[in-house]
C-alpha cells in the first residue's frame, strides 16, 4: 500500500504515486502540448494523446459510467449525480435557470463575431424557442413540478407498455421453445452414449412408460444408466458390451456402493424389463426404496412459528408471503410455484394437482393485491403465470427455478422453501394418516406410508 506523503506541488497530503508526487500532480506534470485526438483542439495531452475533458468522456462511453448514485438535491430521486449534488436533467435545468442571460448574451456575442455561420434560419429558431426556455423557467418549473412529473411518467409509461408488447409478440410469432430443443439435444447426446445392445431396451422404455416424463425427467434417468453402465467398463467389459441379463444384484450393489445410490426410475426400469424380456436375474431389488427426503429436518419448531406469525401477521413483502403461505398450507413445490397460473385463482379457490382447493381467507385477499400489484408495476400487461419478473414477462415463461430460493435468502426468512415444506411433512406426519399426507402434498400414498414406516 502506498504511503501518505505531502505532495511537493500541491502541499496536500496525499498516497505517494511517483517522484514525491501525489497521483493527480504526477499525471498533470506528465502531460505535453499537442493536438488532442478527440476534440482535435490544442490542450495538454496524455499518454493516449486526449485531454482531460475527452478522457473523461471516453472512460465513461467506455465503461458506461453515469457518475455517483445519490439522492439528487432537486427532484429527491436516487439518480447518477452529474454534478452540484444534481442528477442531469435537474443540473442543466438548474444552469440553465442560473446563466440565462450569459447564455443570452454569449449567443449575440457569438453573432457578432461569426455573422456568416448565423443564418436567417438560425435566427428565426432562436427567437421561436425563447418561449420554450422561458417555460423552463424557475417559476414555471415550481408551479407545474407535479403536473411535469406526471405527464413524464405517463409518456414513459405508455413507450414502456408498447415495447414489452412487442417484444411479447414478436416472441410468439417464432413459436419456438428454445429451453425444449436444448434439453431434447442432451437426451440425444446421451442416448448415443449407451451401448448398442443396452441401447434397443432403453429407447423402448422410454417410448412407452416414460413417454409422458419431461425432459428433465428423462435426463436424470439416462444420466443414471450410463453411471452403472461406465462403472461397468471398468470393471468387466463383457457385461459393458452385452445385454441387460449379463449384469448381477451384485454388480447394481458395487456400483452403489463406489458411485452412491440409484435412483427409483432405475428401479422402475429393472422391474419393467423383468416383465418384458423375462431376464432371469431382478436386479431391481438391490435398489433400496427409500428417498433421499427421509432425512431430518433441519428446521426447527420455533423457526415454523415465527415465520407464520410473520407471514400472517406483520408487515412484509407481498411475493415473499404468498409463496411461503402457499408452501406451509398446501405444501406446494418450487416448480409447482413457479408454474402457477393467473387462472389458477378464481373465486377464492386455487387448481393445484388437478384438483380445486378452497384458500385461506386472508391469503385469497393478499393474492388479489398481488394481482394489482403486478398490473401496475408492470404498466398492464396481461401475463399467463402468476408469478413473474421483469426478465420472464418479455418470453412469458415461468420464473426459474432457483427463484423463491434466492427470495428466501434475500429476505433473510432462515429456511429454504424445499427445507420448509419437509419440516411441514414432518409437521402433519402426527396425522397418522397417510393418504391425508398423500393428498396434502401431493405425493404418492406409497411414498406418504414410507415417512411412517422410517420415522415412526
């Protein structure tokens, strides 16, 4: 780190930069006379051989700087301050309102001196727009400031509403969905991974069980074959080449126990090819049925109270309440938060799971002022999901899936919404009745009765 130095030049103390300098003298001494590459005007120059006007310009250009933000002194906005504690339109009204009849009288001047490059159009604007620099005038500014304002915020409003409708329009009219044709490639490319023999029974599979199974969905189950399969290839080639019915419980137990458990579709998928090619080895039993979900919550009792105090009681962000309300009442998922829909909510009820749930009271009120809400802070455009922000509203595309993660963490709320759901799993498990769990949360029976069976 530099040290403090008084500056031979300037008699500030300052960090030394060069020669018993401080940094602004040593780069005002390193500057020479010439012809600016710019402004093309005779200025001390520096090493890039621009002034210090056109310096300031380029770094600005360069790196899109607007200056400090701060609360500007004129209009109270948090605006880029460009100079006088104003931003820039307050401070070239303010010099304006300041130097009038400088500005006036520089002008003549100007006249006087060049009169060939005034011409009598000049001239004549000039005098047409004296009226418009008289209305923007101190006076008129502080007797029409709300009248101002307004008509400003409506004009930007209605460029702001017709630039978003067509760039909604203009997606739609591709009719193509950028995110499917990117996960299908993957599933290509994984495909064209596993061996020919393994491959025939696989593709079969997913034409069939798991022909309605998203993308997403598919990819983790082929992600998962070819990790059983390579560590196959490492271990016996034969059974890596060859069929289905080569491979061993033992082998699906080695594998688990080097590479971590297989998931239920691998499981699914043994069952399915025991029925269908009758192999003579069920490999599907070496994959245990419990979920990775049994482990216990890390949320505590006294968080759950908290937050549902708060969420119903006290003053806090509208979106952050509505997603938490509807993760501790109906227990709802990430994607099923992000793929809800303004239809979803008529009449103080909500579809969810292909089924109508009625709402709380209270919640189906604060849903309705989100619903405001977002027609104003959105200047009224009409949106399919619930949901949005300003960068999934141009596509009309749900809001990822990592949003109300991130909303959590922001709002400091101390769990994340896959954390909260389980500890209320946890929570309504003292039911003792699993189809009630099952319903609830939208999970299958099977896997309700297994919370029972492991945490009873």
């Amino acid at each position: 780190m530099a040290k403090m130095i008084i500056c031979s030049l300037c008699g500030r103390e300052m960090r030394h930069r060069a020669k018993g300098l401080c940094g602004t003298c040593y780069m005002a001494q390193s500057r020479v006379m010439g012809t600016c590459l710019r402004c093309r005007k005779e200025r001390p120059l520096d090493t890039k051989g621009l002034c210090n006007a056109c310096h300031v310009m380029e770094y600005k250009k360069k790196y899109n700087y607007k200056g400090p933000i701060r609360v500007c002194i004129s209009c109270k906005e948090e605006k880029p301050i460009h100079a006088q504690d104003r931003c820039s339109a307050c401070y070239h009204i303010w010099y304006r309102e300041q130097n009038l009849e400088q500005i006036r009288e520089k002008d003549k001047q100007r006249r006087k001196d060049n009169p060939e490059k005034f011409t009598k159009w000049n001239r004549n604007y000039y005098r047409a727009n004296q009226d418009k620099e008289l209305a923007r005038s101190k006076k008129y500014w502080r007797d029409n400031k709300e009248k101002l304002a307004q008509r400003d915020k409506e004009k930007y409003a209605k460029e702001r509403k017709a630039s978003i409708e067509s760039s909604i329009d203009a997606y739609h009219t591709l009719n193509i969905d950028e995110e499917l044709v990117y996960y299908k490639r993957q599933v290509a490319e994984l495909k064209a991974m596993i061996p020919d023999f393994k491959r025939i029974w696989v593709n079969e599979f997913l034409e069939t069980v798991y022909r309605k199974r998203n993308s997403k969905t598919i990819i983790k189950f082929l992600r998962d074959i070819l990790r059983l399969i390579n560590y196959l290839k490492e271990i016996e080639r034969e059974k890596y080449f060859g069929g289905w019915n080569t491979i061993e419980i033992t082998d699906i137990e080695d594998c688990q126990v080097h590479t971590g458990i297989l998931k239920d579709s691998l499981r699914i998928f043994f069952n399915w090819l025991l029925s269908r090619k009758k192999i003579t080895n069920n490999v599907a039993d070496a994959i245990p049925t419990h979920p990775s979900n049994l482990r216990a919550s890390k949320v505590p009792g006294s968080l759950i109270k908290k937050l549902y105090n708060k969420w119903n009681y006290a003053d806090c962000n509208l979106e952050e309440r509505i997603a938490g309300l509807l993760i501790m009442y109906y227990g709802l998922t990430n994607d099923e938060l992000r793929r809800l829909k303004n239809k979803d909510f008529l009449n103080n009820m909500m579809n969810i799971r292909n089924q109508s749930i009625s709402l709380d009271g209270k919640l189906s009120i604060w849903i309705s002022e989100y619903q405001k809400f977002k027609a104003g802070r959105f200047f009224g455009v009409n949106t399919t999901y619930f949901f949005v922000t300003a960068y999934s509203i141009p596509k009309d595309k749900p809001v990822s899936i990592g949003h109300f993660s991130k909303l959590f963490q922001s709002r400091r709320v101390g769990s994340t919404p896959s954390e909260l759901r389980k500890a209320m799993i946890f929570f309504h498990k003292n039911d003792n009745d699993p189809f009630h769990l099952a319903f609830l949360f939208g999970i299958s029976p099977r896997g309700a009765a297994r919370y029972f069976e492991k945490l009873r």
